[in-house]
C-alpha cells in the first residue's frame, strides 16, 4: 500500500518501505492494508496530482502486474473479490486509470531507470471492467469518436503537469513509459470533448499500446469529456 510520494521523485529514486517526512519520497507499507482486494495495488488522486509515475515504479519495485488509479470523488464497486468473477464498476464524476504491467520490463540507462512495455486504460462513469480476463466493457450511453484529421500533436515534455489534465482533459497512454517523457499534448488545444486535440487521434476501447481511447456520453447536451486521451507516454 502506497504511504506517499511523487512521481517524479519515485521514479528518479525508486520506492522504499515505511512512512517519510519527506512527502516526495515514494514508500509503502509492505503488508498492505485490510487486504479486502488483491488483484492490484491502488492508488488515489492520480490524474489530479500526476501520480501515474509513482503507481507505475511502485508496482515494478514490489512485483505487482496491475494497479487500479481513483480519481477524486470516483469509486469502484467490486463484485466477487478474490475469485475467477471478479470485477467493478466504476461511479462518480471523473474516473480510473488500470495500469497493466503484465507485459512490462524494467531497465537502468545512462538517463536513469525506464520501464517499457506498460499499458494503461482509462475507465469512466458505469463501465465495467473483468479483473479475471483483464477486459474492459464501456458503458452503453457511450460511443466511439473518429479521426477528423491526422496532424500531430505538439511536444510538451511535462507528462506530470496538472494544468494540462485539469484544462485539457488529456491523459497518457503509450507502451514505454521513462525517466524522461515526451508528452503530446498542448496548452493551446482544445478540451477532448470540444475539438481537434481528440478527434483527429484514432480510436480504440481495448488495452492496445496503439493511439489512446476515449469515449464521450451520447446527445449534443452531454458532451463533456468522459474519457481522455493523447498519444503521450505515462
């Protein structure tokens, strides 16, 4: 169980055991909490305070293959922990990041520690999600948006800013995730929901490593943007 930490402190100098006056630090606490839930370490707050990167180095350092990332005022409801039928939905306004690292591998270059090969899916209001076969479902209000164009999107180098998820709903999703980031997204794009910043990315709702997903609420007076997305890494 996570007891602290930033992300790029985490991810720079890795994670350590025990409570820290230093609150960039990244520790834990090795057994855990009540131990209701098993199938992934959690993680509170993420989008809002760019904790990804400290979720992703967490579960690399303690062995750990999926994390589940709350965002404020959001919850999941799991039925069935602990067996093959598990799974939640999620509830509330904003979402929940699955980190997958199945898949992932860790590595020391001369830039510092880098971690390839993690995935990331980006869940929303009532969608639901199969801890046992790792599939997500989305809810039945939502529906696919399409490329309108195919310009890329400019560099910004601070994946971890939250100006930029507060005001352009943009989370990241890529398969290499690394000391150093290339984000691609733009304080001078429009929000998901709005425009081009989203629409001119391919779509996808499965956990690829291809361009990211997002999904939006169906009818024209409910566009806000339920889903995020930018081809960034995490």
């Amino acid at each position: 169980m996570v007891s602290g930490g930033e992300s790029y402190e985490g991810l720079r100098d890795g994670s350590a055991p025990g409570y820290f006056d230093d609150p960039t630090r990244l520790g834990y606490l090795p057994h855990g909490g009540f131990g209701f839930l098993r199938s992934a370490l959690i993680d509170t707050h993420t989008g809002a305070y760019g904790r990804e990167g400290r979720a992703y180095r967490l579960a690399a350092d303690t062995g750990h293959d999926r994390v589940y990332a709350l965002e404020e005022n959001t919850a999941i409801v799991v039925e069935n922990p602990g067996t093959r039928h598990e799974h939640f939905i999620v509830l509330g306004p904003n979402g929940v990041a699955v980190l997958d690292l199945r898949h992932a591998r860790t590595g020391k270059t001369k830039n510092g520690w880098t971690l390839r090969g993690a995935r990331y899916n980006y869940l929303t209001d009532h969608d639901r999600y199969d801890a046992h076969t790792w599939q997500t479902r989305p809810s039945a209000d939502k529906h696919r948006l399409l490329p309108t164009g195919t310009a890329p999107v400019p560099v910004n180098t601070d994946v971890f800013y939250r100006r930029h998820h507060e005001e352009h709903g943009v989370a990241s999703h890529d398969d290499t995730i690394r000391d150093e980031f290339d984000a691609l997204y733009s304080p001078g794009e429009p929000r998901c929901s709005a425009g081009p910043l989203c629409q001119r990315l391919p779509r996808s709702t499965s956990n690829t490593p291809s361009k990211a997903a997002t999904c939006r609420r169906a009818g024209p007076d409910r566009e806000r943007p339920v889903g995020r997305c930018s081809s960034a890494p995490t």
